[in-house]
C-alpha cells in the first residue's frame, strides 16, 4: 500500500509537520493550563492594549491566542458601516479584496457519477496544498480525490453509520471525522501503509451523531456538535475532553472558529445561534433573529463576519465579535431549505445550496443575487439536493455534494453572466 505522500503528493517534510517552535509551544502550554486546568490567568496577560507599538505586535505569541480581535469599528444606533467590516487578518492584508462582486457565472464542468453508494453529506479541501479533497457519505466511507483530476486516491472506512462532518488539520497530516455513529474519528493519512489502517484515534462521548466540528486555528482543540445539542472540546494531543459547551436546545448544525474572540460560533436547528466564552465555558452571546431552524453558517475567511441560512431559505449576515445583523437577503419563497453555504476566498460571492437542488450565488457585500441556477440529478435520480459545498482554495473550483450520490465540479465562466 502506498504512502500518504504518494497518494496525494504532498511534500510533508516541510508542509504538513512544521518545524519545532518553542514559541508556538509555549503559547499552546499556558493556554491549555487555562482551559483543563482552569487556572486563572491575570488580565494584566490577557488585556488588549487600545495602541499596541510595532514592536508589541510580535512581542508574544500568547497575545494573539488569548486576546480578542480589535474590529476598529465604533458601535452606534446605525447599521454597521462598510468600512468597519474590512478586517483584513494575519498575511492577507495586502491581497484580500473587500470590494463587491461583480458578476457570477459558475458552469458545471465536471460530475463524478456514484462517487458513493449513497448520500454524500460533507466535504473539506486539504487547506495546505489545495491538491486534493475528501468528501464523506451515508454509506459510511471517506474518499480522498485529486482535485485537479478528481481521482479517487484512497477510501477510509471504519465508521458504521453515515459521516456527515470533516475537518483537515493545517498543522499536522490528520483528518478528522465525526458520524451518526456518536464517534469522533482521527486518521493519519502519512499511515495509509499500516496493516492496522490510518485510524490512531476515536473520541467518545458524544451521545448522538455528530453533525458539524472545526479545529481551532492555533490551539490543537476540537470542537464537535451534533444531535445531542453539546459542544464538546477535545484535546487533540491527549485526547481528553476539555470541556462541554451547552446551552442550545436542538441539534447543532455548525461549529467554527476563529482566532480571536469570540473563538467558538455555532448554530441550531434551535433557530439561534450562539457565541461562546470558552474561558467561562457559557455563551457570551445568544442572536435570535432566525424564526426558523438554521441549517447551514459559514465564515468569511478574512474578514470578521459571517453568514447563516434557514429552513426558510433566509439568509442572514454578521458582523463579529458584537453580533450585529449587517445584512438580510435570500426569500422564503417555495420554503426553500438552506442546507449548504460556502464563500469564495478569491471574491466576495455567497454560495447557498438548498434541499430542492437549487443554487444560488450572492454578492456577500449587497447581498444582491448575481445567478441562479439548479443542479440536474445524475441519470437514475429524481431529485439531487445539495448537502454540503466548498470553494477550493484559489476560489476557481467550486464542489458540491449531492444527494443523487455524485460530486460536482463547477467552474467560473470568463463571459459575463446574461
């Protein structure tokens, strides 16, 4: 059996394993303290300085995990302005382009008839490389492909039930699953030539399928939510649960999270969605504009805002860390349900996927409709909703999964939509 490295050519002596860094680790130590421990820290340590020198910027590594992110925007009785949603984060500030989209003109370029044997139900690119993708399904498999050739490279089993949630560690070659099976799963994907399999870890505790799970973006923590309506964070070194988040009284649909506060976001099909203090371990914030179920949030992957979809096919967007509704688009009209949203990072365009097939592409910043289009179920299907979706990483790919048991490739068409 080949190697990981192999199979998705990925160079993992310097991509995937960074290099030691005593920094990083000592950053990582004294936050973990914070949270298993729950030892005190002194808000001497944790308090954002209004006027930081350049000097201070890079001063501590500590001071980026635990303080919160400066919007530089003032609060008033209006509408948040513009202006103060163009947070540009870390190594983006000089190519992120925060103007409106312009046009949308996404074509379907590829299908991958019977990817699975049933339902594919989630997603997620290898945020490193951008050369491969893993998708999972109903039929209880992840499948690794090549994106450019979309080739299947390797197929993991283990899970007994559907895998409805991913997530690809930045840091190390590990993917993360979480299934209707209540188990949270590890791979090693440099171990695809063991005997024993690349499965080196499960995290139980979970009393229902798990739906949604994200890893935080510095910290080795998990965070996984589903049917049982917990948030449980794990330790991805020791494999210890470090805490449960509770509060929402339905299954939770989405987790992310973010570097600066607030470091955990979720929604429920609760109709909320709530931003949570994982120092005090409650929610910091409960919005519940939504007067129906929310299905599907995703966040801007460089600015601090976000955007949650309905079972009304309403679509809601905000500004973090106060919660401010900056924007409503999307209709309720056909009862469209919202299972799947992704945003471009090359451009400002929404994607929302419903549960009839529909597709549709957003100016994030308006909020105006830029196309509309529907996805044709693979011969033998009646009907091909739309489960989970995902811009690759250059913003030129767009993939979707479906539930006539394909994946679809769209790309963007260099003519002007009609």
């Amino acid at each position: 059996m080949i190697s990981y490295s192999e199979i998705l050519n990925v160079d993992t002596s310097d991509v995937l394993i960074p290099p030691p860094d005593e920094l990083s680790e000592a950053a990582y130590t004294n936050t973990r303290l914070d949270y298993i421990l729950k030892s005190v820290v002194a808000s001497d340590d944790i308090e954002m300085n209004g006027e930081e020198s350049e000097d201070d910027e890079n001063e501590s590594a500590i001071d980026t995990v635990v303080q919160s992110t400066d919007l530089n925007h003032t609060t008033t009785e209006n509408e948040p302005s513009l202006e103060s949603r163009a947070l540009i984060k870390g190594s983006k500030k000089n190519t992120y382009n925060s103007s409106s989209a312009t046009h949308s003109n996404w074509k379907l370029m590829r299908v991958m008839a019977g990817a699975h044997q049933g339902w594919v139900r989630s997603v997620a690119v290898d945020p490193v490389t951008n050369k491969w993708f893993v998708t999972g399904s109903s039929d209880s498999t992840i499948k690794i492909w090549d994106l450019a050739t979309s080739k299947l490279k390797a197929t993991l089993t283990g899970h007994i039930m559907g895998v409805r949630s991913l997530a690809i560690s930045k840091r190390f070659p590990y993917l993360f699953s979480g299934s209707e099976d209540k188990t949270v799963r590890c791979w090693d994907l440099e171990r695809t030539n063991s005997e024993a399999g690349c499965q080196i870890r499960d995290y139980h505790g979970h009393v229902g399928g798990i739906y949604a799970m994200a890893l935080h973006p510095e910290l080795d923590l998990l965070f996984t939510g589903g049917r049982d309506s917990v948030i449980r964070v794990w330790d991805v070194r020791s494999r210890a649960e470090v805490m449960v988040l509770t509060g929402h009284r339905s299954d939770i649909s989405s987790v992310v999270s973010e570097l600066g506060d607030p470091q955990v976001i979720s929604s429920s099909m609760d109709g909320t969605i709530r931003l949570w203090d994982i120092r005090k371990q409650t929610t910091s914030l409960t919005m519940t504009h939504h007067t129906k179920s929310i299905r599907s949030l995703v966040m801007h992957p460089f600015e601090m805002t976000m955007c949650s979809g309905d079972s009304n096919g309403n679509l809601k967007e905000w500004l973090l860390p106060g919660g401010q509704l900056l924007n409503e688009f999307g209709s309720a009209e056909d009862s469209k349900i919202v299972n799947t949203l992704a945003i471009n990072p090359a451009s400002n365009v929404l994607f929302s996927g419903y549960d009839d097939g529909k597709m549709e592409f957003y100016d994030y910043i308006s909020g105006s409709l830029l196309q509309s289009d529907h996805s044709s179920p693979v011969a033998g299907s009646q009907q091909s909703p739309l489960y989970a979706s995902t811009f690759d990483m250059s913003g030129l790919r767009l993939i979707t999964c479906e539930g006539d048991k394909s994946i679809k490739i769209w790309g963007e068409s260099n003519e002007t939509a009609a």
